[in-house]
C-alpha cells in the first residue's frame, strides 16, 4: 500500500455512515469516481455502481464489493483513527487502527466495511478494468444487494468483496456456498491456493469459516463470490480496530486473486460437505506453518 493509498484508507474510516443515513459515504464515493474519471452512478436506494475500461469478446468484468453503511450511529464528532498496538489473530500485538472521536472518545472505527470500501477504491486505481458495486443497508439484512441492478451484473465473471473479519474468508454465507476448492475449474481453487501461498510467505494463518451474511451473498447465484480477510476486529462495538499489515494484504490478495482470475465467468459447482472443505484447508495450512 502506497502512502497515497493509505491516506485513502484513513479518510475512508474518518467518514460517519450508518445504515439509512449514508449520504456522506455514498456522495464521498461518487466525487472519487468523478475526480478520477471513472463511470459512476447511484440508483434511487443509494446503491452506488462504478465500471472501468471496456472488455474485449467475451471477457467479463471483476467485481469488487463493498458495503456503506456501520453500525455505529452519527455522532457528528468526527472519527480520528488512531493508531495503537493491538493483537493480530494470533494474539501478537501489532501496529492496528481504532477509532476516536475529538474528544478522546471511543466512537468505533466502522472498518466494517468502511475498509472494504478504501481497499475497492484502491483497486480502480490500480486495474484497468473494473466493475464496482458499493450497496446501502448491509447491516440490516444487505437489503441493498437484493435490490442490485441485475443488468450492471450481466457481464461480471466473479464478484470480491472485502468485509471478512480478521484472517477469515466466508466460504459460506446463510448456508450457500461461495466457491468450491476441489472444483478444479472454479475461483475456489485459485482463491484457496492463493491463500496458502500467502501463509507460506507471510508465516500467517488464514482460515475458512462459514459466516452469516454479507453482500455477495444475494450475487451468489450469478456467479463465484470471495470474502477477503480484512483484518478488523471486535467489530460492533466502540472498540472495534483494524491490524494495519492485514489490511495490506488484503490489498494484495486483492490484486493478486484478479490477475489469476482474469476476466473470465466463474460459477463453481456445489460440494455436499463445506466442513470437510474447511477441514482440509485448515490442515494445509498447519503443514505449511509447520504446527503438523
């Protein structure tokens, strides 16, 4: 992550948005897009739609996915991150980002999603082609992805979104499966062995969970969907804090998980035993960090 890029990211968190009152976020949004040049527009719900660059044949577009609203109600007392050392997933204490209010005041740092919606921005900096879809009222029941334009999806391949807790990637939300690791033509497969590259690389142990709900959850059926670990925790709550050097890797596992995915149609098939799938993963990882 590039200082500008992080810049980015601390401006992103210091925004107040909860769900039902997101017009700073949204209207945030859209200036980027325009000071950027980037296509961009909201429907009547708030849900915000971004593309970028124009496909060749039959490529399909990567999405991004990030949700703009929080938990944590409008205060009006602005949100100044700040940085203190806080534990990592595995208890060790790193450079990490909570947040505050101007008067010293836990207020919650609302990296959920707002992170998610930084490390998105970042990417249509980077790629050169691109679809982004930023969807109201998560929090609530991701009523704004049920309501997503299904004509700006036609010609997606593959959707990321950057709302996993910690070093965690939803392979299933509300019991549906997001992608498939043993479907050896399928985004699960590539996802999975990018993380564990990254475990090897980084001495890190990234895992496979089965969450609740997020955003893809209702783009599921058109194509394969990921959840990238983001590295906040304790989320919900005013004491909620972002480890800095996993949001830069999400980052790079961002990048990295487009450029082997291409741009390409993605929709894995189905597995009878996600917990098995979560099982194997779990002892890969073990081997390459050297606990088995």
């Amino acid at each position: 992550m590039t200082e500008t890029e992080y810049k980015l990211l601390l401006e992103v968190l210091s925004i107040e948005t909860y769900s039902k009152e997101e017009d700073q976020m949204i209207d945030f949004l859209l200036a980027f897009f325009a000071k950027n040049e980037i296509h961009a527009w909201r429907d009547e719900m708030g849900n915000v739609y971004a593309q970028k660059g124009a496909l060749v044949g039959v490529q399909k577009y990567p999405l991004v996915v990030a949700h703009t609203d929080t938990v944590h109600r409008i205060h009006g007392n602005q949100i100044i991150p700040k940085k203190l050392l806080l534990p990592n997933f595995a208890g060790e204490l790193k450079p990490a980002l909570q947040g505050y209010d101007q008067d010293g005041n836990p207020v919650g740092l609302g990296a959920d999603c707002k992170v998610g919606v930084a490390l998105c921005l970042m990417h249509f900096l980077r790629q050169p082609v691109l679809k982004g879809f930023f969807p109201v009222q998560e929090e609530i029941g991701a009523r704004g992805a049920e309501q997503h334009d299904a004509a700006f999806m036609q010609n997606v391949g593959y959707a990321i979104e950057f709302d996993s807790p910690g070093n965690t990637s939803s392979i299933t939300l509300w019991n549906q499966l997001m992608y498939n690791p043993e479907d050896p033509n399928g985004l699960g497969k590539v996802w999975t062995d990018l993380l564990l590259e990254f475990s090897d690389q980084y001495q890190t142990e990234y895992t496979l969970e089965q969450h609740s709900y997020t955003d893809i959850v209702m783009l599921r059926p058109l194509f394969s969907c990921c959840n990238i670990p983001v590295g906040y925790y304790m989320y919900h709550t005013k004491s909620e804090y972002l480890v800095e050097e996993e949001a830069f890797r999400a980052l790079a596992l961002g990048e990295e998980l487009i450029k082997r995915l291409g741009y390409q149609h993605y929709h894995d098939e189905t597995h009878p035993s996600p917990r098995r799938l979560i099982t194997q993963f779990a002892l890969h990882t073990m081997e390459i960090i050297g606990e088995i």
